[in-house]
C-alpha cells in the first residue's frame, strides 16, 4: 500500500522569493499547490497564477502596480527556479 500520508517529498529546491515594493514576497512552489489548483494555472490569468502563488499575500501583492514585462521576467525565473519548461512546454521533470 501507497501510504500517502507518511510520504515525504526529496529534494526541494528553496523558496522562490522576490522583491518589489521595498519588501520580499514568496512564490509558491508547485510541487506543493494542491492538485485541484494544477489545472487553473497559466490557463485562467495573470491574476488567478499570482493568487494561487502568493496565497495569503495575494491581498498586499494586488496593491502594487507590476508592469507586464516584469510579470513575464517573474513568470519565467519562477519556471527556472523549479525546473517549469515555457508556457505550453513539457517540465523538465517529466523527461
């Protein structure tokens, strides 16, 4: 039997973090999002991927304006921080 409960996940990489407004704020990793959420992310928006990674921080997060170019930096380190291929790519941990 699979116990799923006593399952403990290897190698981690650390928390993503960033920093805007003169304060850090730590990303999601996605290995550890509940699997209900998978789906919704990258497919809904902008917003909704920000929501689902911030969590409780999502509310302070909202307040500061973050251009779209730097959304798409953040985006893309993220991926690289975990191993994500691009949108619409295969992850790197699935070949």
């Amino acid at each position: 039997m699979l116990d799923l409960d006593a399952l403990e996940r290897e190698g981690t990489p650390g928390p993503f973090t960033i920093k805007l407004g003169g304060r850090p704020w730590k990303l999601a990793d996605p290995q550890e999002l509940d699997w209900k959420q998978l789906d919704r992310l990258g497919t809904v928006s902008a917003e909704m991927d920000l929501r689902l990674l911030l969590g409780e921080q999502f509310g302070e997060f909202r307040k500061l304006s973050l251009p779209g170019w730097k959304f798409e930096k953040l985006m893309e380190a993220w991926r690289a921080h975990y191993g994500l291929g691009g949108p619409g790519e295969a992850d790197a941990s699935s070949t």
